[in-house]
C-alpha cells in the first residue's frame, strides 16, 4: 500500500516537472568560438529520453545534444535547443515553426513521407526493460502481459504488431520516463523502448532491480537521424557537417564519452552510404 502510494506520489512529480518543463520553455542557446553573424536555427526536442536528451536542472543535456552542437559548430551555425515534447517536436517541424529536431529520431519510410532527415547518425534497436524476477525472455512472451511504451514511437509500432493494434496491453505514455514509473509502480510488466535508454536506466538506477531483454529477431536495427521540414536548404549543409565528424573523430570521442564504448563505425558509415 504504501509502496502503491509512494509510486503515484513519484509518477505526480515526475508529470508535474515534465510539464513545468514545457510551459517554461526551457531553452538553450550554444556557443563556442566565433559566433558572430552565424544564423541561429530553432531546434526543438523531447528532453526525457537520458542519455541521448535529457533536464540537468534547467540545461538541456546528452549525447545527441553533443552531437548536434559539434555538427552545427561544422556546418556553421548557431543553436537554439527547446524541449517541446515528443508529439509537439513533429507539429513544429511540420509547419518549419522549428528548423531542426534532434530527440533518437528513427528514420523510417512513414515519417519520411512528411518529413526530411539527415544522414543517419546512431544505430539503436527496441529492447525490453523488465523487473529481475520477470519470466519474460523475449518478445513473443509479452503476448497477454501490459506492456508501456511511449506514445508514437518505433516500440509503440512494434508492439502494435505483436499485440494488435489498439490492444488494450499496450499503455501509451506521453514520454518514456511516465512509461518506466508506470512498471515501477506494478501497472506494467515490461517497458519496450531505444537499447540505449533502457540499458542506462537498469544501470543507473541498481536498487529498481531491472534487467534487459534483447530479442534482435524481434526488434529491427533503426537508426537516428536529424528531423528537418520537407524540402529544407538545411539538409546538405548538416550531412556534410556530418560526414566531417564521423571522419575527423569527434563523433567517436562524443559517443565514447557518453556509452564507455567503440559505436559500430563500420554499420553506420553503410547505413550513411545506403542512404545516399
Ligand atoms: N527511436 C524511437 C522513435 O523514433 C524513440 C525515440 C523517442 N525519443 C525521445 N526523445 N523520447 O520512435
């Protein structure tokens, strides 16, 4: 009972700062080395998706974060990063209010109907966060469990076609975070979200006890792009922008200092090719 209690109490906070975050509009204008009649472009994310994007007080931080400002630094422009939500980042982009999304964007053929993306950037899969003590060992044995994910998602889309599309199983959640409280607090058996989001949550938070399921005949490989509105001037600067890291170094480095390891050079540089 009280366990029940503290987790609503939790999931109450957590809503409140997410949504305190968004009416304040939390804002971050970058800036290293000459700035100066460099042309600022809006850039808008969902800041509760750690490490990739995530609130460190009232600074937008994380890898994409660092990833987005060496490309810019590149491509030569100045930044101005807004956490707007998930759902709201596809309104702004759609109607070029916002120049630029960076928030583990996976480029498939649907949202490229719409929209326009960059080179791919990061190699990610869907994976299954569950209690240690869980039975489950893979996707199929989250048929009859609930499952939460985040509204809009690529693990939105891939429990939709293990469980049927509007399943009562599938719990949306309006970001990841309100996903993960949700199985904290008993209301779901398995959370089903980017490796990358639910692997540092088991590591980070050891006391919850949570383990990682990986199921890659399940769960395709996706990968990250930047999120530009259709027919954007943008895109050619950003893709060379991008190439320059990947080549020079700095993406390596920015991705070693956030996962402790190599990423996968040789995918991404074919996925890039692939995408051409
Ligand atoms: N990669 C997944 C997708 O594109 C999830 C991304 C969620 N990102 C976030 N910042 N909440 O659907």
């Amino acid at each position: 009972m009280k366990k029940r209690f503290f987790a609503i109490l939790l999931m109450a906070m957590t809503a409140l700062i997410v949504s305190a975050c968004g009416t304040s509009k939390t804002s971050d204008t970058s800036g290293t080395g000459s700035e100066a009649g460099k042309k600022e472009l809006r850039v808008v994310t969902d800041a509760a998706y750690a490490p990739f994007e995530y609130m460190e007080g009232d600074k937008i931080v994380g890898f994409d974060i660092d990833f987005l400002k060496a490309v810019a630094e590149e491509a030569g422009y100045k930044l101005k990063i807004e956490h707007v939500g998930w759902d709201p980042i596809f309104v702004e982009i759609k109607s070029e209010r916002a120049d630029i999304a960076i928030s583990s964007i996976t480029i498939n053929d649907d949202r490229k109907q719409t929209y326009d993306f960059s080179l791919p950037y990061f190699l990610s899969t869907n994976k299954i966060l569950v209690r240690e003590d869980s039975d489950i060992k893979s996707a199929a044995d989250l048929k009859g469990k609930v499952v939460a994910v985040q509204n809009g998602t690529t693990g939105q889309e891939a429990m939709d076609k293990l469980l049927g599309k509007n399943n009562e199983d599938i719990k949306k959640f309006e970001n990841n975070n309100l996903a993960i409280m949700e199985m904290m607090s008993g209301g779901a058996a398995a959370v089903v979200a980017d490796n990358g989001v639910v692997e540092v949550y088991a590591k980070n938070n050891p006391k919850e006890k949570l383990k990682v399921i990986e199921d890659s005949g399940s769960f395709e490989a996706e990968f990250y792009g930047l999120l530009f509105p259709k027919g954007t001037e943008l895109k050619a600067d950003f893709d060379k922008a991008i190439e320059k890291v990947f080549e020079n170094g700095t993406y390596e480095k920015i991705y070693q200092e956030w996962f402790g390891q190599k990423p996968n050079m040789e995918k991404l540089k074919e996925a890039q090719k692939a995408s051409k």
